[in-house]
C-alpha cells in the first residue's frame, strides 16, 4: 500500500467519521470569548467558551484570519470587501444563506468544522471549512456557531482556569480623562484611515492600543 492510498484511505476514514458525528451529535452552542496572540508568533489562539457556561475550545488560527475576525468583532467597516465579505455576498446572490457552523471533531491535532447552508427553496447543504474561515463567516453573518459535545469533552477545559490578568483600575482626574479621551478619538480616526487603504496590520496595532486605552475612558473613574 503506497502513500497516496494511505492519505485518501485517511481522508476518507475522517469524512465518515464527520458525517456519522453529525448525525449523532449534541451540539452546544459557543461565543467567541477572546482573540490572543499565540506562544508561537506566527498564530493567534481563538478562545471559543460554551454560551452560560465555561467549557472553552483553545483553537489556533493564522494571523490573516485574526484579523479579519477582530474587525468583524469590532464591527469595524471596510472600504473594500474582504474575501469573506465576497463570499457572503456571492451566497447571497443565489439566495443561500448561511444557518450555523459547528466545529465537529479534533483529530491528529486539527480542529474540524463544517457549515450548514440553506437555499430559499429548503434545501440544505454542508459544506467542510477550515475553523477559522468558519468562525469568521458566522461572524459576519451573525450565525450561531456550535460544537460537538464530545469534543468539548476531549479537549475543552474551563475558562475560569485561565491565568488572565484583570486590568488595574486607576483614579483620574478630569484633566487626564479629556486628554486620554482625545487621544482615543484621534487613534480611532488612524484605524478608520487604515482600514480604508486595507492596512490592516497597523489597523490591528491601532485597536489595541485603543483598546488599553479604553480601561481608562471611563467617567466612572474620575
């Protein structure tokens, strides 16, 4: 038995197994809970944490798709469609929209997706994603995003046992917090003018320093 038999005879094992999960699976329905930068630089861990409750998926996805995943978090608008942006849109011309994604299986250390389309007619169609072009669609769509019960016995963990650090809560007075205030708006004028010339990797620098920015903007703590 060659190689090539091996890999298809593992596509294929992989596909079944997708399809006899879904048929079975109790899905839990998740939030995108945060988006951080990963140990290894070249990714960004995607925290996926079940809707009233702490079971949390831990999935890395590429530098590109965080991006365009923090923009749509942001609901930060672009001057020109973004691939997904497109693919919505081509969807839409033949009247097909998207229902929900469900990150079904984790095997050989990938995390598999799929999702699940509908025509104006009834018919149902599902479609194998990769996760992150997954939660990036349900994302622009506002689709629900599940997953499988059973991999979120397999591999999810408590969100409540992440060492996250909690912002340190300063006192201001009213001169600071007009002048933290202006620098906010001027930051948020760059990332509109990044995002207008699609530069979206200082946009990404521009949002979280805005961001750092607004644990301070708050009349709460004068």
């Amino acid at each position: 038995m060659n190689k090539n038999t091996n890999t298809k005879q593992s596509f294929l094992y992989i596909c079944v197994r997708i399809i006899k999960d879904f048929i079975l699976m109790e899905k839990i329905e998740m939030e995108v809970k945060r988006i951080n930068p990963s140990r290894m630089s070249i990714f960004y861990d995607v925290l996926l944490v079940e809707k009233g409750g702490e079971r949390t998926l831990d999935i890395p996805i590429g530098k590109a798709e965080a991006e365009c995943m923090s923009l749509s978090m942001d609901l930060t608008n672009t001057s020109r469609p973004l691939t997904y942006d497109s693919y919505i849109k081509t969807l839409e011309m033949f009247d097909i929209n998207l229902l929900e994604v469900v990150v079904s299986r984790f095997y050989d250390g990938t995390y598999y997706s799929f999702a699940v389309f509908a025509s104006l007619e009834g018919e149902i169609k599902y479609q194998d994603m990769r996760t992150s072009d997954a939660l990036n669609l349900a994302l622009r769509t506002n689709s629900p995003i599940y997953a499988s019960n059973s991999i979120l016995n397999e591999v999810g963990f408590d969100y409540s046992s992440l060492q996250i650090p909690v912002p340190e809560v300063y006192n201001i007075d009213e001169k600071d917090y007009q002048s933290i205030k202006a620098e906010k708006e001027r930051l948020q004028q760059e990332l509109q003018q990044a995002v207008e010339r699609e530069d979206y990797k200082t946009a990404s620098i521009l949002r979280d320093k805005i961001k750092e920015l607004s644990s301070f903007d708050d009349e709460d703590s004068i």
